[in-house]
C-alpha cells in the first residue's frame, strides 16, 4: 500500500470524506454502502482524533453542498 504523508495525507482523507458524503446523498437503491462503510473505516484509520474528522466532514459538505451546514 502506498504511503502517503504531509498535504498528500490531506488530500486523501479529505477526498475520502467527500466521497462518503457523495455516497450518503444517494438514494438507497443507489448507495454502494459496503464501499461507504469500507471508506468510513479507512477515514477512521487515518484520522487522528474526533476533531479533526469534524472539519473534513465540514470540509466535505462544503465542497459538495456549497454549505457548511
């Protein structure tokens, strides 16, 4: 697995979080909930603490909504 670090880091979990916002948004019938689940674990992983996932979730919103609420 590659590795990443610094703004690299960044950019991944911020477009994981952008993508499970993405998928949430999606009708049920049109949810890949295995892949969201699989990427909410990776995000989990990677994240270091409740804080920080709060702002890439807000971040998320933001880049998908155009909101940050």
């Amino acid at each position: 697995m590659a590795e990443f670090r610094d703004r690299d880091l960044f950019l991944v979990k911020k477009a994981l979080a952008i993508a499970i916002l993405a998928i949430e948004r999606q009708p049920g019938a049109l949810q890949p909930a295995s892949d969201c689940q699989d990427m909410k674990t990776i995000l989990g992983e990677l994240v270091g603490n409740p804080a920080e996932l709060a702002q890439l979730m807000r971040s998320a919103r933001i880049a998908v909504t155009g909101q940050p609420e």
